[in-house]
C-alpha cells in the first residue's frame, strides 16, 4: 500500500484542489430576445437562432 512519506501541508493540498472550484456560468444578453441567455443554448422563449 502506498504511504506518503512526508506530510502534505495545507497549502499544497488546496493548491491542488484549486482549479475544482465551481465556475460561474456564461451568461451573455441576447439583444433580440432581450433576455439573458447561455450561448449554444435555447433561451426561454424556445427560440435558438431566431428559428423556433
């Protein structure tokens, strides 16, 4: 079984963990529907392109 051979610090272990962090999502305004929507997604209207 592996066993580290020193201890790992705080600071080295959120280091690591670091770029887990949860993202804020990419919310941009749609100035057609005038609305906020996700890119690539179909906004609340079910309109994507200006097709529904």
């Amino acid at each position: 079984m592996a066993v580290p051979k020193r201890k790992i610090s705080k600071s080295k272990k959120r280091s690591r963990r670091h770029h887990q962090k949860m993202k804020t999502p990419n919310i941009a305004w749609d100035p057609n529907l005038g609305e906020y929507r996700l890119p690539h997604y179909v906004s609340q209207k079910e309109v994507y392109k200006g097709e529904e």
